[in-house]
C-alpha cells in the first residue's frame, strides 16, 4: 500500500469521493448561472443597447480578479498550519465571504455596483476553488485519480450547466437567484468540510511567506517543468475556444439564431441537452483513462469531438445548429473534463506546492474567461457572431494538440 492509502483507508476515500460531488455541484452552479445568464441579464436591463461592451468590461475585469487569485490562494493554502488542515480554512472563509458578496449582486443597480460585487465574487469564490482543486492530489492515490477527476468533472459539468438551466428560472427576479445559488454554495462546501476533516498539520514545519514567495504564486518555470507547460497550454486553449461561446450563448440566440426575447426561454433546450452528453462522457472517460493508463487520446479525441460541435451552429444558424453543438460538443467537453484533470495532477511539479501550482494551472481556466469576452467583442464587432465559430474550432484543434509533447503521461 502506498503512504496515502494508508493515510486514506478506502471508506475514507469513498466518503471524500461522495462529497465532493456535491461540494464542486454547489461551486459550479454559480459558476454556471452568474456570468451566462444572472449577469448578461442584469447588465442588459441597465443598458439594453450596450450590454455586449458592459458584459465584456464587467466580465473581464472580474476573470483578471480570479486569475490573480487563485494562485495566491494556492500559495497561502499551502503555508498555512492549524487544526483544520491547510485547505478548509481558506474553502470555509471564501463560501462565506463570495455568499456575501452574491446578495450584493442581488441589491446592485448600476454597473458600477455589479462589478465591484462581481470583482469580490470572483476573488472569493476562487479562494475557494484553489484549496478545493489541491484535495485530489492530497488525499488520493495516483491511481484513484481518474475516478475522482471524473467525478469533479462530472459535478463541474452537471452544475456548469445545470446553473444555466436553473438560472433562466431567475430571469425575472435575478436578485433571488443570486440568493439562492449564494446559501446552495455555502451548505455544498459547509457540508464537505464537515464530513471529511482534514489533518492537523500544525506539528509540520512553518514555511515562509514574502515577496519572492508571493512571485513564485504566479510562476513556473516552463524549461525545468515542460510537461505542466503542455498541459497549461492545453486547458488555456480548449477552455478559451469554448468559452468564447459559452460566454455569449445568450447574446448568441438573441442575435445570431434570430430568437430575440424568446432566447431566454430556450437556453434550457440548449443547456439540457449539453447536460445529458457532457454527463455521459464525464462519467465514462476518467474511469477507462485509470484503466488503460493514458490519459492523452482521451484528450485528443475530447478537442476533436467539441470542434466538431461548433460548426453545428457555424454552418447551421438555427435552432437545430445550437442543438448540434450543444449534444456533440457537450460529449466531448465532458470527456475532456474527466481526465484533463488527473492529467494535471501527475505533472505537477512539487508535492509541496500542490494548492499553488493547481492555482496556477487553474488559470488556464480562468484567463479565458477575462480573454473570451474582449476577444468575443472584437471579432462580433468586426465580422459577426458566425466568425466565433471557426475561430473556436481552431483554439480547440490546438488544445487537444498541445499536450502531445508531454512525457511523464501517456
């Protein structure tokens, strides 16, 4: 038995496995329901003419707040000493915190409002998903993590989209829907901490935190650690294809598909149908990637699959078009999703700094969505929406591609 299983007997991982689904539903609801459709909602009341250039400020400004986070959450996650274990503090404080600053959202009335509660959501909640990302690695063997990163997966996708579903249920009482995904947040994560403590780390020694420390937050160095580069590179790309979608799906099928204000109503259609598929995969790929040992044609066949989804609506703008690409790109982005992250887990560079470095590889998450909505903006005020198609379909291609150079993962 390795070190970690004895340390984590199998009821103990079934246990951890069991909440943290619920714990990452919770998380990515929000993540779902707030920035594709609360937000667009709330800015485009405010100022119906401009409210692709006010999403895409708002929007930008609070990706560039998680991207600065979420690394420094890492650094001090893995600093920090205490009963509680180096992880639930900072996951306990930034649920409260982030819920907080969701009934703010509920009671703003200006942009200027929205973004400043917006910036704070951000930077809360991805104090959270730092510390909550560095779990995996903590407590599970290598060859449990396909399981568990289909699992987080799963969860991440189910709630993704789930949030988008749930959300248009809000579209006319937004400030009760903050509310509500605000207290399902804090119970999700309340509930995993207290049912999978964490150890007493306080008799391991104290490391130090300064300047140069607070650097390397943001930092790695891609020549010594070329396989976490790869693997950077590959979410960067894949997640920014997708979200330059995602993140105007509803500004999509109000101007794109021509559906006006009947839009609303019919992201459910699209979201439930991308929910079935991403599930479907999510749920099957991790646990052959653990059984056939690769993790890399899974993730090949992932970016081919979700580029061949987007030209459903490229070269199809109707209805049926949105629904090609939500069922065909929802399967490949749930595969994707159940084993990019066990990829990620097996080239982190040091045991260490396991919260730091997820941090850092999270940006490749988090940077698209700050990139996704200035990029979006251009290329639509220039050529339109149908060129974000193909644009897409090439970031994509290269996402799948980049990991091939790595060599510790096969």
């Amino acid at each position: 038995m390795t070190v970690t299983e004895n340390q984590h007997p199998p009821t103990r991982l079934r246990r951890l496995l069991t909440w943290m689904f619920p714990a990452n539903v919770s998380l990515f609801l929000l993540w779902g329901a707030v920035p594709a459709i609360l937000l667009p909602l709330q800015i485009e009341a405010i100022d119906p003419a401009a409210k692709a250039t006010n999403l895409a400020l708002v929007a930008t400004v609070g990706a560039l707040a998680a991207m600065l986070a979420q690394p420094l959450a890492g650094t001090l996650s893995d600093r920090t000493r205490g009963r509680f274990g180096p992880r639930a503090p900072w996951i306990a404080g930034g649920a409260l915190i982030g819920g907080l600053a969701l009934l703010d959202m509920a009671a703003a009335n200006t942009l200027v409002q929205i973004g400043i509660a917006w910036v704070i959501v951000q930077i809360a909640f991805n104090f959270v998903q730092g510390p909550l990302s560095a779990i995996t690695p903590d407590r599970v063997p290598v060859e449990r993590r396909g399981t568990f990163s289909a699992v987080v997966g799963f969860a991440s996708m189910f709630g993704s989209l789930g949030g988008q579903i749930i959300g248009t249920r809000f579209a006319e009482s937004i400030g009760t829907g903050y509310v509500t995904f605000a207290g399902i947040a804090v119970l999700g994560l309340g509930l995993l901490l207290l049912l999978n403590p964490d150890r007493d780390n306080r008799d391991e020694p104290r490391r130090r935190f300064d300047l140069a420390a607070l650097g390397r937050s943001y930092w790695f160095n891609p020549r010594r650690h070329p396989d976490f580069a790869w693997a950077f590179l590959g979410r960067l790309l894949l997640y920014l294809g997708y979200f330059l979608i995602l993140n105007y799906q509803l500004y999509i099928l109000q101007d794109h598909i021509g559906l006006g204000d009947d839009a609303v109503s019919f992201v459910p259609v699209v979201g439930g149908l991308m929910l079935v598929a991403t599930l479907l995969t999510t749920a099957i790929g991790g646990p052959l990637s653990d059984r056939a040992g690769r993790r890399k044609p899974f993730i090949y066949v992932a970016s081919a699959v979700c580029a061949a989804g987007l030209a459903g609506p490229w070269l199809l703008p109707t209805t049926t078009g949105m629904m090609i690409f939500a069922v065909v790109t929802g399967l490949g982005f749930g595969l994707f999703g159940s084993v990019d992250q066990a990829l990620v887990t097996q080239v982190l560079p040091a045991k260490e700094d396991f919260a730091k470095d997820l941090g850092v590889v999270n940006v490749a998450a988090t940077l698209p969505q700050m990139l996704a909505p200035a990029i979006a903006g251009a290329v639509v005020g220039l050529a339109g929406y149908a060129t974000l198609f193909p644009v897409a379909i090439a970031l994509m291609i290269l996402g799948g591609l980049a990991v091939a150079p790595i060599k510790s993962v096969r």
